[in-house]
C-alpha cells in the first residue's frame, strides 16, 4: 500500500513540475526542471503499477471448500 501511495505523489509531482514550466524555455534550470519532471511522473506510473501488482500478489486468498456431498 505503501509504495502505491509513493508511486502516486511522484506522478502527482511530475505532472506539476512538466505542467507548470512553458515550453520553450531558454533557463537551462527550468528545462532541467521540466525535464525532471517528466522522468519523476514516468517513474512514478511505474512504482504505482508495480505497488498495484505487489498488492494483487500478495493478497490471502480464501482456500477453496470442497464439497463431496457427505
């Protein structure tokens, strides 16, 4: 649960340091920033999906009663 909430702010600050920074800038600072940006909300996609899968596979499954009728 962890990492899916870390993956989560990491996109969530991606996307604002990739959004909030014009095209075009000539600063090399702020593309750095831009450029930043887009590598923190790509990462963080990942981590999220990868906490997802961590979450799926390691959820305790109810074992199976079988019934032979006695």
């Amino acid at each position: 649960m962890g990492v899916m909430i870390v993956g989560i702010i990491m996109f969530g600050t991606g996307f604002v340091l990739f959004y909030s920074i014009e095209l075009g800038q000539t600063d090399p600072i702020l593309r750095i920033a831009k450029n930043a940006g887009t590598f923190i909300g790509l990462s963080g996609m990942g981590v999220t999906i990868a906490g997802i899968l961590l979450y799926l596979i390691n959820r305790n499954e109810t074992p199976l009663e079988e019934s032979f009728g006695h």
